[in-house]
C-alpha cells in the first residue's frame, strides 16, 4: 500500500474502499476516543506525499490506525 506498485485490479479495488469509508455510515474512528484520534490526526497531518495522507486517512476511517495506536501504547505500557 505504501510502497509497492498496485496492479490494475489492486487499485480499482484501494479506491472502492477509499470510497466506502468515506461514507460517514462506515467512519469507524468515531468509535474510538478522542485522544487517539487527535495521534491519528497529527501522523496525518505531518505527512508531505498527497498519496500517503490519502493512504493514513483510509486507515484512520477504517479504524486500523486507531486501533494500532492503542496496541502501540498498551504494549509501551
């Protein structure tokens, strides 16, 4: 996703699930708390590649950046 080439069918299918989650009805970040979205936000937000930040936001929508933000920090302690 970040740094491999995407064959045709890859890409046709990146930008159906950039689409789904964009639909506020599949927004699964809003079941996070607030503290951890506003770590996503600001990964995003210090991002420069247009690609990357559109990539990080999928995974924020989706709940898998969210999500490996408490694991990160459960496993710090």
């Amino acid at each position: 996703m970040y740094d491999g080439d995407l064959d045709e069918d890859e890409q046709e299918e990146l930008d159906n699930l950039r689409r789904l989650f964009r639909k506020e009805t599949y927004n699964l970040s809003v079941y996070y708390p607030e503290e951890v979205l506003e770590r996503c936000r600001t990964l995003i937000e210090a991002q420069k590649d247009p690609e990357r930040i559109k990539y990080l936001q999928l995974l924020c929508r989706c709940g898998i950046l969210p999500f490996e933000y408490l694991l990160m920090k459960r496993k710090e302690g």
